[in-house]
C-alpha cells in the first residue's frame, strides 16, 4: 500500500483525504485529518487487529494508563483496508526519552490482565506477511533464509524461561512510541499489545543500543529507569535474534515502492548471514 491508495481508502471513509497530513507510512499509513488521527490499514487480514487496539486503548483509559484514545469504538472495512480513527494528540513540547519510555513501561507491566484476552507476542508472526507483501523485490534466496531463521528462533524464544512474570506488555516499546504532550508522556501505537514474557519490551531497547544507534548512557538511562537490564537475562540473545528477523522481515514490504527500502533489507540479511551483530542498521 502507498500513499495514493491510502489515500483513496481515506477518502472513501469519508475524510477530506486532500486536506490530510500523511504522518506515517509503515504497518498503517496514518493521517492526521483535523483534530482526528485516522489509521489506514495494509490488508483485510489486520481488522481483528484493529479492533484489539481499540479495545486496548478503552482498556488503558480505564487503567489511568496516559495513552492514545479512540474517537470511534470500532474499526471500519473500507474496500479492504482496516481503518480506525482517534483523537489527535497535542503537539509535542518535547522528545520522547528512555526514560519516559522506561515509566510507561513500568506502568503497562504491573497492570493485571485486561477483561478481554490478548495474545501472545507474536513476534515472528508477520513474517510470511511481510516477505509475500515484497514479492519479487527481494532475493528469494534472502527471503529463504529468513523463513528458516524464524522457525529456528520460534522454537527457541517458546522455550525462554523469563526472570520477570509474564503479563501485559506494549510489544513495540521504543521513544518513537511515546508523544510527549502537555501533560505528559502518553503511549501511542497499541496494535502490538500482548500478553507474554515483559522482556520482550525490553529486548527492543536492547537492540536499539546495538543496532541503531542509540547512544550508551540513553540505553543506561533506560535500564536505571526501569529498575533492570534485560541484558543481564541469559535469555536476551534469543529474543534479540527472533526480533531482528522480524525486522529485517518488516523492511522488505517496503522494498516494491521503495528501493531505499529494497537496500536496507539487503544490508540486513547480509548482517545476520555473517553473525554481525554489531552492523548498523537504519531505522525505516
């Protein structure tokens, strides 16, 4: 999906798709329109997605949890596409850092488990998705490899014996995830909570440090902000490898529109078949 066509799925809601602000294109292209925040969705597939968003953002604001909320309760199915709609957020007076990051976290981990069921973190999940959604821009050598990888790593990550207990987890838990307003902090992006090990909010931090730059003392001040370092967990380095499959995984839908995308996952494979760990990769 591109611009133009979530554009024209926008329009076909009913929202004044030339007046749109496009703020985002990735899992979902995401329009600002208004006062409203309008989320288009890649594919019919992700409407029991979206609607566990919704459902988790209702959930959270009853929580007292500062978070996205909802304009509408449920997700539309315009011509295929998911769309969900929620206020817009004030403007940012700031940044988001690790440790705002780091607060919200501790909040979201010592919540109960919600009144509805949420899954578990499938990580490795869109995996298939993302490599069919590159098709021929991609190396079907290179998308063979990472299928092998995840079911590899599936096994592994099953197998962890985490050193917290399990619970609610935000699921993509990095600053870019985080708006800082004028009263605040607030936690953006709800599609990928979960239920599952709390590490895995904390592995993505982790990663960050090691693969895209995040400097040592921002990753420092995120542990001490937290109260641990997952690095210090001998299951780090399996849930490490599974989420940089699922990312290397995630950049190749992009790579039929874009060929800056089509390069990063190709710089990417070739990081992981050669065990460095330490290449740089560019966030997308």
């Amino acid at each position: 999906m591109d611009e133009a066509r979530a554009g024209n799925v926008l329009a076909a809601a009913g929202f004044d798709a030339e007046g749109a602000v496009l703020l985002a294109l990735g899992e979902n292209a995401v329009f600002g329109a208004g006062g409203l925040v309008v989320k288009v969705g890649r594919e019919a597939a992700l409407l029991e997605r979206a609607e566990r968003e919704l459902a988790v953002a209702l959930w959270l604001e009853r929580a007292g949890i500062p978070a996205v909320r909802a304009a509408e309760p449920k997700p539309r199915l315009v011509e295929g596409h998911p769309v969900t709609v929620w206020h817009r957020l004030p403007d940012a007076v700031r940044p988001a850092g690790p440790e705002d990051l780091a607060v919200l976290l501790r909040s979201i981990h010592a919540l109960p488990a919600p009144p509805f069921g949420l899954p578990p973190r499938d990580l490795l999940g869109g995996v298939e998705r993302w490599l069919r959604l590159a098709g021929d821009a991609v190396d079907p050598a290179d998308a063979a490899y990472l299928r092998v990888r995840r079911d590899g790593y599936a096994g592994q990550v099953a197998a962890l014996t985490p050193h917290l207990p399990p619970g609610p987890i935000h699921g993509d838990a990095l600053p870019r995830n985080v708006h800082v307003g004028p009263d605040g902090p607030v936690l953006v992006d709800l599609e990928t909570v979960s239920s599952d090990l709390r590490e895995h909010d904390l592995v993505v931090m982790a990663l960050a440090r090691d693969r895209y730059g995040l400097p040592a003392a921002s990753y420092d001040a995120f542990a001490t902000a937290y109260g641990w370092d997952v690095r210090d967990w001998e299951g780090c380095a399996v849930l490490r490898g599974a989420r940089e499959t699922a990312s290397c995984a995630w950049v190749a839908q992009h790579a039929p529109a874009n060929p800056r995308a089509g390069a990063e996952f190709r710089r990417r494979v070739a990081s992981l078949r050669e065990g460095d760990t330490e290449m740089r990769w560019h966030a997308f």
